[in-house]
C-alpha cells in the first residue's frame, strides 16, 4: 500500500504525509479521534464556517514545519533526516492530548488536568506501540534536544502551531483581520546559536502576525457570544457530574460516564491507564449527543440549561474593564430566581461571573530576536519603529458577566 | 433584540438575515439540527476541510437567493415582499428532512423514506407553530405557485441548490476543479413567461457550471475513499438494526434506538408524529458516538465494522464499467470467511457491489434555456459550439466492489 | 447601445455601471486616459504584480460607494437617487487629474502644481461638456454640501478611496499584510448628524484598517527599491527638464515636449486651457517612451541615467532614523566623481538625500468616531483597549540616502 | 549582492530566484524589456485588470518548471542540477522574442516574423554574451535534448507555459472560468521512456485543464470586443507603415520608426543585427504614446483610427458560423463610404471580415498519455469516460465581420 500519500487542504493546497511512520501515526486511533475534536469549540454558534478540527490544524502544523526546515536547510543549516522526521512527528502530535470543548472540560469534567500533560503520556504509549521511533520527537517536545530552534518551531512567540492556526481559523470563519503572511515570515526565518531568529526584512510581517493575534483574540476567540456558548456547556458538564456524582444516571457514552461519575485527578491519569484509555475515546460527539438526550431529564437544572444549547438560547455577555456592579448582578439573580423558581444555590448556573485575559506577546518569555542586517539581534519590540508592539505586550484583564436574559 | 443580523461565511464574506421571521426559523430546533449533519457525511475522511454543514449550505443557498431576486428585480420583473420572503424561506427549509449521513440512513434506518418528505412534514410542522406564514414557501417549495421561476430557482438544472454546494464543496475540500462562476451566471438570469432562463453571454459560464459538476462527482462525491466510507456506515447500521430488531440491547441514544428497534416506513411518519419527533432529535453526533461504543460490542461482525471506521480501514474498492469477475469475488470472499471465520450469511458486510451513477445535465427533465440576443430560446446544449454539453446528458454507470483487503 | 454593463474586477467579483451619465464619463477620453497611468508609479520594479491603474481603482472606489450607500440607506437614511449618482460620480472622478507617475512629476515637470488642483480643472470642463449634470459632484468633492458625510465617504480617515487601494495594491503586490476586512467596516458604517460613525461591533477592523495602512507604507510604498525606482525618475525628467529649457531639443511626445520646454505654473493652468489639455493627453508611456530614446543622448547625465533605469541598475537605498552621516555622503560623492568623471553640479543626480514621513492616523484632522452602544461617540484611539493607535498618530520620520553604487 | 531573491506573485504567493546566472539573466534589458508589454494585448480594454505582462508569466512558468522538477526528481527520476537549470531558463526565456502586441505587429509591423524566430535569435545573441552558458537550455527549447520531457514540460499540450498563463489571466481577469488545478497537476506529472505522463488519478485535471481552455478562449481571448481592440490595433499600423513607406514623417521612437519605414522580413533578421536591436527597444509603450499624437495627424484615415481607439469607440463585432452576408456588408460600407467621405480603398480599415479558430486539444500533435495503475499509456481522451474531450479536438472556426457602427 502507498503511504506516501497527498492531502487535499484548502489552506495550504496539498499537505505531503512524508513517511510511512507518520502516515501510521495519522492512523492511529488516537490521531484519528481529532477528527472529532473542533479547533474552536463551540465558536460556529457564532462563525458557521469554523468546523475545522485539530487533526487538520496538526497536519497543517505539520506542514509548515516541512517548509521551515527547508527554508533553514536552503541556509546552509544542517539537519539530518532522523532530526527532520522527529520535527515533523513533534509538531504533529503536540495536541494530540486535546479532549473534547478543551476549556470547558479542564474546568469541569477533567478538574485540573492539562491537556499537555495528556499529550505527553499518549506520546509515551505512542513510543511503546511504535518500538520507540518516537524518543527523538519526545525529545524536541520537551525541549530536551540541544538543537533548541527545533523545539521553538513548535512552542514559541512565532511558532508554527500559532502560524497554522491563524491562517485556519482566519479561512474557517472568514474573518479576514487574521490574516497572515505565514509565507513571508517562514521565508525570513533563520538560526543564530541554535536558537530561531527572523531576518531583518521580515518585521513587518512579524508585526502583523502579532497584531493580527491580538485581532482575533477578540473577534473570535473571546468573542462575547462565543464565550456564552463555551460557559453554558461548562455548567451542562458541572452540573452533570454534579448529578452523578450524587448518584444520578445520566445517559451518556461509556468513556463519558467514566469522567462524569469519577473524580480523576492528574496524578490518577499516572498511576492507571483505564483513565487514559477511556479519554481516548472521548469526543466532541459524545458531548453533545448526551446534552440532547438530557434535555428531558427530569433535574430542571440540567434539563434547562441543555434546552438553552438546543435553542440557542444562550447567555447574555457584558464585558467591561472593571468588576461589574453587585447590586446589579443581584438584581438579576432575583429576578431570575423568581422567575425560574431557582434555589440559591442553583442560581450560580444561570448567572455569574469570571475573567479573561488576553496577551499578544510576552517579552520576558521567549522574545522574538530580529536578526539584523549587521548580524546583531535585536527584540522586536524595539525593532519596530512604532511604540505599537510594547503595548501587546501588557495583560488586558476584562470581567465578563454572564446570565440568562428571560 | 436585534435579529437583523450579518453573519461571516468564509465563501461569500457576509450572509445577512433579511426578516425576523427568517431569524427565529433559524433559531428553530428544527434548523440548529442541520448544524451537526455534514453536508458531505464521511467526505471528511478523504477532504478532511469536509466538515461543512447542512446548516451552512442552506443559509448560503438563501444568500445566493437573495442575489438572484435583486438582479430579476433590477430587469424589470416584479416580485413582492411576500413572494421574496417566501422564496428566501423555500431555499432555506429546502433540505431540513436530511437526516445524517442521508444516503446511509436512507439505506437502513429509516428505509425508503426521503428526505423530500420528511422536509415536507417538517415545514407542515414549522408552518403550524408559525400561525401559517410559510404557507406561501410551502407553495412554492411544491411548485404549486403560478411563478414557476421561483421553484426553479430552488430545484432546477442550474438552482442555487447546486450553485451553492459546488461552491462550498469546492471550498471546504479545496478542489478547484469544483470553482465555478455563480456571481456571473446569476447575473445573467433572466425571466421569459415566468420562466428561469440565462442571457446568452452567460453560455460559457453555463457549461463551466455543468462540466464542474460533473468533475466534482468523480473527483469528490463517487471519490473511491469517499464510497469506501458510507458503505462501511450503511453496513454498521444495517448490523446494529438487525441486532436490535432481534432483541440485542445496544449503546445508543433514545433517538436512535427508536429507528433501529422498530421498522418505520413513510406512511408510519405520516400516521404518528412520534416518528418526526424523534428523527428531529437526530445528528451525525449520535451516529458516530454510538458506533465507537459497539466497537467493543459482543457481536463479531458489528465490533468488527466499528473498529474499522475507527481506525480508518476501510474497504478497497475497486470501480469498473463492467460488472466485476464472479471468481473472484468469490475467491475473495473465500478468503475473507476463512481469515475472518465468518457464516456465509455475514459475508455480505465484508465483500459486496453496488452500482453508482452520475448524469450532469439531463435535458428531458427541465432544460436549460438560453436567451439569444433575437430574444428566441435554445437550450444549451444546442447553443454550444462543441458536442462536450450532448455527452454531459448520458447517464454513465459504473459498477463498484468493495471488500475487507486483509 | 446597452450601457448598463458589469466590468469583471478581480478583486471584488463585479462593478456594476449604475447608469448612462456615468457610463459615458468613463467613455470620455480624460477619464480613459487613467488606463495608462499605473496606481503605484515604479512599484512593479519590487511587485512585478502592481500594474493596475488609477482607472481600475477608480471604478472600484465607486464600487464600494454604492456598497456603502446601500448600507446606510438600509439603515434609514434617506438618500435620493441625485444624490447617490453624485457620490458615484465624486469618488469616480476624484483622482482624474493625476499625471504620470505622480510624484517624480509633481517634483520636475509640473512643478509646484498638484493633481487636486487638476482633478477640480477636469471635473469643470467635463460639467460644461455635461450640461451642468455634474455640479452637485463638484459640490460633494469640494465638500460644499450638507451632508458631510458624502464627502467624508471620498476622504476623511477610512475613506473608501483608501479602502479601495489598501484592498486593491495588496491584491495585485500579493502582500497580505495589507488585507483589510473592507465589507465588514463598510457594513458597520452608520451616520450620526450627518457624519460617518462606525459602530462598535467594527472596532477591530477599524484597527486593523490602520495598521494594514502603516504596514503597507513600509513593506510597499516606501519600500527601498521602490523609492530608488521613483527617485530616478526624478532625476531623468529634472535633467530632461533642464536640458530642454536650455534648448536641448530632445525626443518626446508632443504633449510631453510642452511640460518639458515651459514651466507651467497653477496659475498658468487657471489661465490657459492648452496647458490643462496637453496635461490631458500624458500618460506613463510617454515618459518610458521618451526615457528608452533619452539613453542614446548625447548628453552624458541623461544618458547614463536613462541606462541605468532600462537595466535596473537603481539606486542604493539607505534608510535611517537620523541625517546620513556627512562624511560618508562626502567620500561617496568623491568616488562617483572621479569614476563618472562628473562635475560638482552633476553629482546631485548620482548621490543625494530626500526624507519620507508617514502617518497612518491624523487625531487632529477628522477623527474616527466609533458609535457605542449607549449612542454616545469616542475617538477609535481612545476606544481601543491598546494604546497601539495612539502610536500610529505619531509622524514617522525617515531620512533617505539615495547614491549609485558602482 | 545577494542575487538570491524571492519575488512577491499574487498568484503563486513567492518566486525564488534560483541563481545568480538566472537573475543576471532578468536583468539584462532584453528581459526587462517584458515588463512594459502585456500578456494579453489590448483584452484590458474588457477586462480591466489584465495588465499583467509577459515579464511576470516567465517568471511564473520558470517558478511552474522548479516545481514540475522537484516532482519529477521526488519520483526517482534523475536530473542534474545544469539540466535543470538549463530546463528553468529555457521556459524563462520561451517568449522572450514577443514584440508589443504580438498579433497586430505579426500582421503589421514585421509581417510575417514569427515571435519564436525572434526568440531564438535572442537567445543566441545572450548566449554569446554569457560565454555559452545557455548552450544547454537552447538544445532544450529547440527539442533537440534526449530527455524529450524537458521540452514537452515548456511546449506540448499540458505545459507549464499553458498552465502559467491560464492561472494568470484567470487571475488578471478576475474569469473563475479558467481555474485550473494545477498544483494537482503537477503532482500527477511522471516520466515513460523520458516522455511525460500523467498520472492516472490527474485524470479529471487534466480533462478541467483541456475545458478551461476552451473556455478562456471564448470569454476572454476572442471575446467580441478584444477582437475589436486588437483589430483596430491591427488597421492602425497597417496604416501608418503604408503613410510611411510612402514618405509620409510620423511621430514615433526611432525603433518604431525603422519598422515603419522598411519592410523587413525574417531573413533581413538573420542578414543584419540593426533589426533586432531596433526590435529589442520596442514595447507596448511607444506603439501607444505614437497613437496618441497620430489622432492629430491630417491623414484622415490614421487620425479616424487613433481618435477611435483614445475614446474607445470599437468596432461593432458580428461573429457566426458563416460567412456574414455580402449584400450585408455591402450595405455598411455603402454607408459608411457616405457617412466618412472614404474612397473605396479606404474602406478595408473601417468594415471588414476576419476568421478566428479554436482548438483546445490536437490528439495529432503530441497527444496527453495518461499513465493507469497497471502501467499502461492511454490517450486522455480514451481515457475519459465521456467523449467531452473528442469534441476538443475539432477545430471551431468562426467569421468575424467587423464594422464601424456609425
């Protein structure tokens, strides 16, 4: 059977799979199961178009990582095959831990366990099925090989991961503050003492790619009505294992029930592989095929709620700079506990708060080095001849109130 | 609240919702259903940016809808407010019965019973719970309305059905042999007796949209991977109906387990709502989220299937214009009960034909009028220059095998 | 004759002509006459892509007119078919009066003149010629009617003069940084006392507008090669100019022979139509024309610049915050002297300074009200959450060192 | 200086520029010369955007010739690095012989001097200049190299040419029409004894590529009013060479005034060098800025022509299957004779017929093999299973009756 196989991607055109290992990799079921998994959660309540999954953004990822180390090679860099496929599998497999609406789950099904952590173990159990073929690509995740570019590639201020998923998310919802010139930019990289640097004809771009983060921070990612649908299914899932926590049963996918009726924490994820295991087969699927049959449940809570996601009746969202005003929020709560005949502690399901924050680039992290025409680095921030980068690089904390307009 | 809303579709940058009464049609359960049902079912699987949406589809279709109205309006041809809503809301109820993977299910849960009626029964249901105001797009949706133009913008050889899916077939998969002229065609759509038909400079624009369509059913929608995968789901479901009718208690939900406990044919939906009621609850979601657990079912052949899909193994399928050799799909199956220990009877799951069909233009149905500059009528294919349109009107059937390679 | 045309544009899909009297606007010589005059001068030396032409964006500027007047006409202003054709006709002619390569001319051949004083000139004649059909045009141009925000539409900070040539420069260069989200602003248009607000939800495209704007000045308009292409041509015409006041006959266009024998001041255009007609007749190739001719003149200066010109051969480029260092341009000078054998007078052809500045928002000027949701007005820079904006109201410096490197 | 450069393209997003012989090449004013003569001639006049030149679509065949190569070597077929380069400046330079406006200068200026005579004649004189450097790539443009593919992927009937230059003008135009996959195409590229194939799965490519050509023919290349401006063009020169030749001084650069003076033929070409360097001045700008000053001429005739093209005033263009009707065209010159005050000699420059043909695929020629999976070779159009592609091989012709309609 060929495995040297093409893919077609609207993004890019054609995707390569380069080897028979990675093109066993993707058929994994593991890999496979990110078919299932959105790229963006419930964001196509309010952008139809983003349905795109992370299998897609992982080949992408992939992708671009094979036109980076070309690009690197062409400059006369050195790196071997064996260096080139690890890259390729590292990148690949950096998500591969995602569980279903990621957010709402770490908050709720899966309390504290993060998905890297996730990612690393079923790297490990990838490793052990495949007779180790993965150390090296293990390596590089971990950022354990000296060649540290390579690592940069995956996880840093202009890393491919970040690439591919502005380019996919900006074509999937057709919002075009997004775009990027990942081309360019890819074209300008080059290595000062193993670590990852952009050419001095490359600002601008890199500017861009900054900016148009921050763009679809807020046009997407914590767009209000986004928000809205990503918290009621955080409080569908609290309230669900609050339920069978208590005993109650809930229809729901086996794997499912296993993390409603268990608290597991990240330390049982290492010590028995059944947890593993049964997320393995969890996704965004069986999520939501549950919510639909808890809309009859007969807990008014749930049964509420879940109605809300069907009809998309979602949340009301007010975000502001400041801590919204308590006696408005109670002024709602009262008239919500009334009106839905709520005990108070039910309240918090249908009105509260929380906060998000929002960086663009983070200076004291890795910083982003500019290689100059005189062969001096220089962070970009001071590159560019506007004081517009510095300003990225300050949190921007909002308070969102969010509640049931009835 | 504001229901005149934009939304962004990366195909035609934004889509506006002209009415409130399109809003809450939206809104509806009914309609937010089409947002889990894959325009394309296991296309995915092959194109993996194939994720897009009956839900996406049918406000695309009304978009384009909306285009060609204003360019019939702006030539002189009346339509009221009325017709223009009502036009707008035929196009985006068209496909509302489909059900997930259609041709799957059509082929085993709800066997024999179409889409067209059970869209039908929905927009019955729709226009009861909204005090008659689809009385006039039911009209039209049956061609019952004198205006016969606007059926046939909705079901016609060059309708905006088809317009829209090739163009956002073509996007999502990235096939660009899909690309087809849909602003120029509409532009040139005319009326002669109420009657759809296309000005003459729209001819090359005309045989482009036909030729594309026919390479799309070839390269994407009869794709031997594509076939390979509905055929595995058709065998799945068949599997799991046979069990339940025979008693076996699978993992499904109460939708679900309603159509493959009992056998319901079309006059059953017509005599009890139950059967719409539930069919309404339906998706993709509960689909696949079943079949991941029947992967550990007891039942050999139905674990078997399920873990196939799983893994992405799927059929090879070979295609044929004649009818494929009897030896040997006898010594593959042969084969095939011996490796896989299987009783005659089970065979059928593993090694199967069936015949697939495609005809681009079909000029005995409702052919495509052109409007020469001396305001006569020919149909297209006698207005082109070349015999390529006369060929496009055979039917050409090939004959396909699918079996387990293993 | 049918005047009602669509003219396939690729960047927006279609422009409609909306009506006879503009139809034969754009038949008329002086406005045919754009087709030959390229939107960004020498910019295809860098972009082999930007040759489009002022005629090509002007049509689209008046494209998104008539978007933009749909947009607020569906909101509920009134605006009467005079008006609209008015704006369309404004916007469609306000670029009319420029000459070949704007800016190298503005500084050699018509000193001192600028192409809004010529754009007014035209738009005068053509009125006569029009039977005053274009009077309440001329009074939107000059912004002498009431509703402002007809003006404001043509020029003001998010002008759809700008939009059309941030879409269409970085449509034909391929640079994507300058991608802005032009259907989602003008979609987000609304008036507020006749001024052009834009409304909250258009916040970020708003920003994103204005940084594309600052990238694009410095990835396209000031980039190095270009000004190196654009200064040359300069010097040719200034010594073309010189050599001809001085009684060189050189080769030229009759129209061209007219710039170069006479000086021609803004007066002189107000007092004699023959200058304002022979103007009329220049276009970019006259210049080429001329400048492939000039390279076997006698003349060494001329000659030698023409040549380097035709083999690209342009100047080198050096960019700084502060003056180049005069030392440097002193032994620069010296080497050219000796090897072109050049007079102390000639030298200012080979080696010289200029300064670029650039600002992409003008607080002071007509600032960007963003409407809130509260109705109230605030300033895009004070509405942002980030003080980048605040930057981009700063004027950027540039000193430019322009000398022939052999 | 680094003569290593990538070059933005809107339509493949980056050109490399592969060596330093490759970009002295670009350089040289010979290639340069390209810049200034467009693609597609006078077709801007429909189809505002198609400004692009011959420059850009050699570039962007070479940039389709590195990758058709990578393919090819991906697929274990050896080619050394000066056969490859040898292959990029062979296509670089296929068209470098083209003067401005091919076709009306063919039949005009340089009657019956073939573009391809010039090219060759080109390509000698820089090989001289280049110390014989481009010995190798003139073996291949001339097919007299062994490995036959080289020339095949330059000249044949899926060649890189063909696919650059429908990508291009599809993209220019802003025509969807001509979209053509030809990433895919490339992909599916292998060699049979040093003839290219294509690959059995490029199959519905292929058949796309073949119609949208066809295509583009019809609505673009000898779409009614191209012809028209082509023509015009065409009578222009015709006239002004015979005003000349008799004695008559008209403006023009001197290269443009050689060949309006003299007849020169193809073996005056090979006699005497002074016809090919006045031949390598010439582009499309000194053909129009003489135009511009010839609508002032007192030849009637000349004046008339030129004065029409400035206010494109076109020809009126009947084209049909037959021979227009005699008594038809006697009728309109009749009146036109009247109406212009024309002698009877006259009147071959304002009414007169011409025939266009059409052929998209030549099965005689060098027929398209399609490579299947058991390693046969088969006619594409034997492959297909429609006889669409039998239908391309016929040749189409058509009359064009052009007049003034006055």
């Amino acid at each position: 059977m060929n495995k040297k196989k093409i893919i077609n991607d609207p993004v890019y055109g054609f995707i390569t799979i380069p080897s028979e290992l990675i093109y066993d990799l993707i058929s994994h079921p593991f890999f496979q199961r990110l078919r299932y998994i959105k790229q963006l959660g419930m964001t196509h309540l309010v952008y139809p178009g983003a349905l795109h999954t992370r299998f897609h953004h992982a080949l992408g990822a992939m992708h671009l990582m094979s036109l980076a180390l070309e690009v690197l090679k062409n400059k006369g860099h050195e790196i071997n095959p064996e260096e080139e496929q690890a890259a390729l599998i590292a990148i690949l497999l950096h998500d591969i831990g995602h569980g279903p609406f990621s957010h709402a789950l770490e908050h709720s099904l899966v309390n504290g366990v993060h998905h890297e952590s996730i990612s690393m173990l079923m790297m490990e159990k990838l490793n052990l099925e495949f007779d180790g073929k993965l150390s090296l690509a293990i390596q590089i995740f971990k950022n354990q090989y000296p060649k540290k570019y390579l690592h940069q590639l995956i996880s840093g201020q202009v890393d491919l991961d970040r690439m591919d998923y502005l380019n996919r998310d900006s074509f999937f919802t057709g919002v075009s503050e997004g775009v990027i010139s990942f081309d360019r930019l890819i074209k300008m990289f080059n290595l000062v003492d193993d670590n990852l640097v952009i050419e001095e004809k490359g600002i601008y771009s890199t500017e861009n790619f900054l900016i148009a983060r921050r763009l679809m921070y807020w046009q997407v990612y914590l767009h209000k009505t986004v928000i809205a649908g990503e918290q009621l299914l955080v409080k569908i899932l609290e309230r669900a294992k609050t339920l069978s926590l208590n005993g109650v049963e809930l229809f729901a996918a086996p794997a499912l029930q296993h993390f409603l009726k268990n608290n597991i924490s990240e330390s049982d994820f290492l010590k028995e592989e059944k947890h593993l295991l049964n997320f393995a087969k969890l996704d965004d699927q069986d999520v939501y095929a549950a919510i639909k049959v808890w809309a009859d449940e007969s807990d008014r809570v749930l049964s509420k709620l879940c109605g809300m996601l069907i009809h998309r009746q979602l949340y009301k969202v007010e975000v502001s700079d400041v801590a919204p005003d308590a006696a408005k929020i109670a002024s709602i709560q009262k008239r919500l506990q009334t009106k839905l005949n709520l005990s108070e502690e039910d309240l918090k399901y249908f009105a509260f708060t929380i906060s998000i924050t929002n960086r663009a680039y983070n200076a004291g992290a890795s910083k982003i080095n500019i290689l100059k025409k005189d062969n001096t680095l220089i962070d970009v921030v001071k590159a560019s001849d506007l004081s517009t980068l510095q300003t990225l690089d300050k949190t921007v904390e909002k308070h969102v109130f969010c509640y049931l307009d009835c």
